[in-house]
C-alpha cells in the first residue's frame, strides 16, 4: 500500500486539490463512473482514499498548478496528532533549506519523517518558503481552537509601537525578545520591522516544542532575506527563564491568558516582582514584569493583554506602582476581533523602562489612554478591525507620548497620575478617553444640504431609469463563463489565501488585499500583502466576482492594483469579444448567482463556470453596458443617502437629548 492510500479525504479537501467549489467535485461524482468509490464516512459525507483521487484527477486533467501542496496537506492531517504534524513540517522546512542537514526532530514516527522528505523535495521545486507557509497556515487553520496566534497587522503594529516609544539610537544593535513566541509571529514581524535599524538580534522562548521547531524555522528563511541572528529556546519563560539576566531593547509578547497555574508558589520570592507579588489569579501582570526585567534602560515593551487586567481589584497595587515609577506608559484598546479571543475588546499596554544616564528625565506624572474600538469594520462579527486606518490612529497618539505639548487626535487623551491612583486604579481607556459625537451648527447644515443633493439626485436617476422598456418572457440565449474561458473571450483566476507573514502595513513594495470578510463589512480591502506573495493582483478594467453566496457580487475594478484573497475571481476580458462592464452586470444578476450557487448554506460556494452571459454583439454589450453602470450608481447613491441620513438623524438625537433644541 503507497503513502497515500490509507489517507481519507473529503469532498471540500477534492475541491481545494482541484482548485474548484464543491459543487463541481459532486458533479463529477454523479457524471463519472470512474469516480473513485467512497472508503468511509457517511453519505451526506463522504469520504475517498487520497490516491485514488490524485490519479482520477490526473488521468482526467482536473489537477491544476496548486495540486502539489494541496495534495501533501491531507497526509499530514493524517498523522493524527498535533505536535507530529506540527514538528514533521518543521522537520521538511528543514530539510527545505538544508537539503543535506542531519534529521532535527529525532522523535518523529518512520511515516512522519519520509513524509517531511516527500515535502522538502516538493517544497525545493515550487518554492521552500511558499511551501511551508503552505503548509503552516493550514496546520494552523486546522488547530485554531488549540492555538491563539497573533494576526500580522496586529503584530506589525506591536513591532511599530515598540520601536518609536523606545529610546535608543537607531542605528544602535537592536534586541528583541518574545518569551512566549508561539510560531512566531512577533518575532517575525519584528525583523520586518525593523528593517533600517542597527544590526539586529531576536530572542524567542516557547515551551511547546512544536510551536516552537515552527518558529525556529520560520524565522530561519526570514534571515536567509533579512540580516539578522535569530536564537528560539524551548522552555517555559516564566518558569524556567533561558535568558535569565538577558537586557533587550525591544520585548513584544502575546502571553498566554488566565492560566492559574503560573508558578505561584515557586516563583513567590522572585527578583522580578520589583512592582510587588503578582496575586495567583493575576498571571498577566507576572508577564508584564517579567518583560519589564528584560529591558535595557530605555527600552520598550508591547504586550496584549485582556480588558479585565485594567481594572480588576487584585492587581490595583501593581497597577499603581507601574504607573508611579513611569513604567506603564499607555494602554491601547483595541476592537473585538483584532486577536483571539475576537468577542473581546483586548488592550496593549505599553511599558518602558526608565532611562540612565546624565540626561535622563523622571518619571512622567500623565499616562496615555486610547481609545480605538471605533475601528471595528461593521457587516460581520468575524469581519475585524479596520486595520490601516486603526494603525495611523493608534501611532498618531503614540508619537505624542512623550510631547506634552502636542494636541492628541480624537480618542486619545493624558490622564493625570492623581485621577488614575484611585482605590479602583482603572486605566480602561473607555472611561477616560471618548470621541466627540455632537456635531456643529455648520456641520448640520453640511449634512442637510448633501442629503437634499443626494435625494435630488436620485430622483433624477429612478426618473430615467423607470422610462426604460423591457420585453417581458423574452427567452435569451446565453453562453456559460467557462465556455467563454474555452474560446478565449476570458481568462479566469481565482484569488487564494496569502501565506500569513505576507501580509502588512501598507507601504513599497505591498498591495491591497481584498478577502470575502471585506465584502462583508464595507467593501474596502481590509489589509495589505507583499506584491510577491500575492497570487493573484487584479488591475484596472478586469472583472471581480465573489464565489460565495452570502456575498456574491460582480464589479469591474477601477482602483489600484489589488490581490484577492480566497473565493475571489479575476475575469479579464478580450475587448475585441466582450464589454467588462457588461460581463460584470450579467454576472451579477442575484438570478445568475442562484443558479450557480450550491444552496447548501450561505457559505456554500458559486461555481464561477456556470454563471451565464447573454450572447450579443459588441454593439448591444455597450447599451446594455452603459444601463448597467446606471443601475449600480442609483444602487450606490441610494446605499451613500441611508449612511449620511442615518449620521445625521443620531447627531440630531443627541443634540435633543441634552437640551440642545433653541426653543
């Protein structure tokens, strides 16, 4: 029996090898008596052996460019456990690299280990890096409810934060420790980062051993790029410190939350507790002065931390004394989804160790309270944070810390020591910090008269668009997407999920990066990607259809080039055979979805091949064009009048309920 054989796989796994929606898979099923027979599951859902499938696919032409790691992943899931499938991709990234190095992970089964050769040989055809990000990112997707793992805009902004509050000489060494790294991510983002700066070491400990061969790897083909000496301990760093006495520059961490058994009793009479004895139910604020103790005078920390640690009652002592020797500088509060657990509203705390020296300053008698929860993107719960604008806010109040002169953007506000040394000792920025929402007599008037225009306008537009006739039960003649993709009329891409540490802050060398969860919210790109890591960039003029039927839409991009996340689909169009505005409102016809959707839940997929296009000459493709764009603007105006109208109706309540009515 190969390697493959005894692998199960199901329907949604076929249709990922394939690059098609599930749909499609259970199309062959019912079309092709070849179709290999089912080995387990049940029959809503089935299950097929690995091989079999991998031959029929090939034997048929179904198995695209992307086959070969998607073909490897179900073999992994098949080890079972976690930390074999874990320490085996860490092992073939290994390999990947060092294609003669010595075995890294000795405790790994015979399967595991020829296994990992198997995907370092793949890995050194179609890129080592790519295939292990490949593979990491679903070996993460798969453990997400084991796992809490830092989002990359998160961990990017944690890297800006520290290295603008710390102070030092930029061209100085730079060191930078994660003692609780998990695969990576800070640590990753840190020699992203700090690109431009001194020469740069990181220092990671993790006390899971495959979490931490993830990250030894990870950042090993960071350094092949970068210039940087990276160094990941495995042992538990509260505990048992393996870099006890070690003063670093810059300390960024994503503790572990809530864990009661932290050491307490062992770690009472420890040297690290200079702000006081971290209470048994009180595990962060031990974190917060375990990187306290790794901070070189002047350096910077940027920890995550839950909202209950601002306020609780056991650990005011510590707060107060973290606040009256200067050492918590500010704290952040971010919006629900920004890192797991995403329900909650978690905080960064931004601490710095007082600097020496003849120029040194004492200690502030202000903290720097924000407020950035407005930036929650509306439409889904698991939408997210609006990341680029929530950065600009947060790195805006920062760069005033330490200039009391400078006015603080809206949301952010200094807090005097004496307010904040209460009996409670909340430093919750809600309490302290709000965002003016009364508006002004000219900014009333200003929302009435672009509500007037806009109600004007649409007025014009239902007017035209109402005058136009339609012969009613005329059959059409249509023509699928993917005969048109046969006779070359388009070409069709479909977007995919960029390898995580690919995505950024906007700047060279990166894109926007659009994803179904940003249809969900507001339609803008949530995020950005290097260009490289991006496998699909749409451009000006080329069509985009979302293949998913809770958000299934059609448009013709018209701004910057943008990459597209998974279940988004480039059409670009031969201008000598087909309109793009008229393919984009064919498309997005709600009728057209239906019929190509699956129907099995919001979620299911629509397979982008079977939508239909009526069949018309180029001369009729450009009137039916022209009413489309219409059609879309009126659809937008009328979206852009329920938003204004509805800012102007809460600003107008407010002002009536306190008074404010000139009667």
């Amino acid at each position: 029996m190969s390697a493959t054989e005894s692998v199960p796989v199901s329907l949604a796994e076929i249709a990922r090898i394939a690059g098609v929606g599930r749909a499609a898979v259970s199309n062959w099923r019912r079309r092709h008596d070849s179709f290999p027979s089912r080995i387990g599951g049940t029959d809503v859902s089935p299950q097929f052996s690995l091989a079999e499938v991998e031959l029929w696919l090939r034997d048929n032409g179904k198995l695209d460019s992307v086959g070969g790691r998607e073909l490897l992943w179900p073999r992994f899931e098949a080890l079972g456990s976690r930390d074999e499938s874990g320490l085996a991709i860490a092992e073939a990234a290994h390999r990947m690299r060092s294609p003669r190095a010595r075995t890294a992970h000795h405790d790994l089964t015979p399967e595991a280990e020829k296994l990992a050769v198997e995907a370092a040989q793949l890995g050194r055809a179609e890129g080592a890096r790519e295939t292990f990000e490949f593979l990491l990112q679903r070996w993460l997707e798969t453990h997400v409810r084991q796992l809490s793992t830092t989002p990359w805009p998160l961990a990017a902004l944690m890297a800006r934060i520290a290295l603008s509050v710390r102070i030092g000489e930029r061209d100085a060494p730079l060191t930078v420790l994660d003692p609780a790294c998990g695969t990576g991510h800070l640590a990753a983002a840190a020699v992203l980062e700090a690109a431009g700066h001194g020469p740069l070491s990181v220092l990671a400990c993790e006390r899971d051993p495959a979490l931490s061969a993830l990250a030894s790897v990870r950042l090993a083909f960071l350094t092949d790029e970068h210039d940087a000496r990276t160094e990941i301990v495995t042992a538990d760093s509260l505990r048992d410190d393996p870099f006890r006495g070690v003063r670093t520059d810059v300390v960024l961490s994503n503790p572990p939350f809530n864990e009661r058994d932290w050491g307490y009793e062992e770690l009472a009479t420890d040297q690290r507790w200079t702000h006081g004895l971290p209470p048994r139910t009180e595990p962060e604020l031990a974190w917060v002065q375990h990187l306290l103790a790794h901070l070189k005078p002047g350096g910077a920390a940027v920890v995550v931390l839950p909202p209950a640690v601002a306020s609780r009652k056991a650990g005011r002592r510590i707060r107060g004394s973290l606040l009256r020797t200067g050492a918590l500088r500010a704290v952040v509060a971010l919006p629900p989804g920004s890192a797991q657990p995403h329900s909650v509203s978690l905080q960064l705390w931004v601490l710095r160790a007082a600097p020496d020296g003849p120029g040194a300053v004492p200690p502030g008698q202000e903290a720097l309270l924000v407020d950035a929860t407005r930036f929650s993107r509306s439409g889904t719960r698991d939408s997210g944070p609006d990341w680029e604008p929530l950065q600009a806010f947060v790195l805006s109040a920062l760069e005033c810390l330490d200039r009391p002169d400078v006015d603080l953007p809206d949301g952010a506000v200094r807090v005097p020591l004496i307010e904040l040394l209460d009996d409670e000792v909340d430093v919750t920025p809600g309490r302290y910090a709000s965002v003016s929402a009364e508006p002004s007599g000219p900014e009333l008037a200003a929302a009435w008269k672009e509500v007037g225009t806009t109600l004007t306008d649409l007025a014009d537009r239902a007017q035209r668009l109402s005058e136009l006739k339609f012969e009613i039960g005329r059959a059409p003649t249509t023509v699928s997407v993917g005969d048109l993709v046969k006779a070359g009329a388009l070409s069709l891409r479909s977007g995919q999920q960029p390898p995580e540490n690919g995505t950024r802050a906007a700047g060279r060398g990166s894109v926007p990066l659009l994803t179904v969860s940003d249809l969900l919210a507001d339609g803008t790109p949530g995020g950005f990607v290097a260009e490289d890591c991006a496998p699909v960039v749409v451009e000006e003029g080329d069509v985009v259809v979302a293949g998913v039927v809770r958000a299934y839409r059609a448009w013709v991009h018209d701004g910057p080039p943008t990459a597209l996340g998974a279940q988004l689909h480039a059409l670009r169009v031969d201008p000598a055979k087909l309109d793009a505005h008229f393919l984009a409102g064919c498309l997005r016809a709600p009728s057209n979805g239906r019929q190509a959707g699956t129907h099995a839940s919001s979620s299911s997929r629509v397979d982008i091949r079977r939508l239909h296009v009526l069949q018309l000459p180029l001369e009729q493709q450009a009137v039916y064009a022209e009413v489309f764009r219409s059609l879309w603007i009126f659809e937008a105006r009328l979206t852009d009048a329920g938003k204004t109208g509805r800012a102007l109706v809460s600003g107008v309540a407010d002002l009536l309920a306190v008074g404010g009515l000139d009667v």
